[in-house]
C-alpha cells in the first residue's frame, strides 16, 4: 500500500513508472527480506544442527539489483534526460517495502509521507521559489520539419525584439527539436509561430 501511494503520484504526473512499478518493486523488496530472514529457517536448523547465516544477505542485494531496474526509468533526449525522479522514487519504495519486510512500519510510513510531500507540495513550493530568483526564465519548445534550417527561426525571434538566453537542438526521425529560453514570456508569438509551414509543433512552458 505505501508503494502504491507513492506510484498512484507518479501515475497522476504520467510518469515512464507509475502504480503497478512502484507497487511490484515494493511487494518484491518486502517478500525478498521476508524470505532472507525466515525462508531458510527449516534448512538452517535441520540436520541436528545450527548453521550460522546472515539473514540480511539476499535483502542487501536489492540495493544493488534496484539500480538496474531505475537505469531502465531514464531517458536521454538530446542533451536533457528525463526520468531521475522517477528513478529515485523506484529506489526509495524498494527500501520501504524491506523496511515493511522488516517490521519496521513506522519508518516505512514516515518515509512515504515524506516521499509524496517532496514530489507534490515541495515539487510547487520550490517552483514559486526558484520563480522569484528567476522571474524572466521562459522556455519555448518547438517541433521543426526534418532538415530545416533554424536561421530564419532566429531571425523571426530577433525581429521580434525576442533575446533567446540559451539554445538547445536535437534531431529526431521525423523532426527536430529546438528548445529556447527566452527573456520574456512568448505567448504573443505563438499565433505567429503556429502559421509557419516548416513548425509542427509549439510549446510554451512558463
């Protein structure tokens, strides 16, 4: 259940993780750590004698095996990557569900709470933040034709009074991405933007 909450937050947000993976890994993490301490019990004491065993040895390596499985949550495009939070929650519930295997309930509870205020609340709180250090940051995402040239783009922005602070392209199949932060916001250019016949796509992130 505190997997799932965590994953039912990634699942709004419509992250590459969601529900199902954050439950599994923290169903998976809680049944290694249930079977590292008690599964072995009957082997450990048959025979007439007492085999010493740390019970901490299979649930250690979900540590390590949890690595491989957020590796898979992140996505490079371009020169941005995406998915480090979500890779991050994965890694996080792992160690809720041991701490739940465990019977430590209250650190695994705690731990959600902790974990569903830092990618909610916080997530806007520092948004509003980071806005007032940086009140003129604006991003403008548009989608090119295959090929086409961002020249006359450059040009249109400039003549528009628009001073773009940082430049970002990236090919794809199909299109190219190109990827600006302005001075000032860019919604008045979008109407302009959107009636060019070499732009798929725009977008305007405030």
């Amino acid at each position: 259940m505190l997997g799932a909450a965590v994953g039912f937050e990634r699942e709004l947000r419509e992250r590459e993780a969601g529900l199902r993976t954050h439950l599994l890994v923290s169903v998976g993490a809680a049944l290694f750590t249930l079977a590292s301490a008690y599964g072995f019990h009957e082997f450990l004491t048959g025979g007439g004698a007492q085999v010493r065993a740390d019970p901490t040895r299979i649930a250690a390596q979900i540590v390590t095996g949890i690595g491989f499985l957020g590796a898979g949550a992140i996505i490079r495009e371009g020169m941005s990557i995406r998915g480090l939070t979500t890779a991050a929650t994965l890694w996080v519930v792992a160690a809720i569900g041991l701490a739940s295997g465990a019977g430590y309930y209250a650190a695994a509870a705690i731990t959600t709470a902790i974990v569903i205020f830092t990618l909610w609340p916080l997530q806007t709180l520092a948004y509003r933040v980071f806005e007032r250090f940086r009140p003129e940051e604006r991003r403008l995402v548009l989608e090119l034709r295959p090929g086409q040239s961002v020249a006359p783009l450059l040009a249109l922005l400039e003549s528009e009074g628009l001073h773009v602070d940082s430049f970002e392209l990236d090919d794809e199949r199909d299109r190219r991405r190109v990827t600006l932060d302005t001075d000032r916001p860019a919604s008045e250019l979008i109407p302009l933007l959107g009636e060019l016949d070499y732009v798929l796509a725009v977008r305007w992130r405030r």
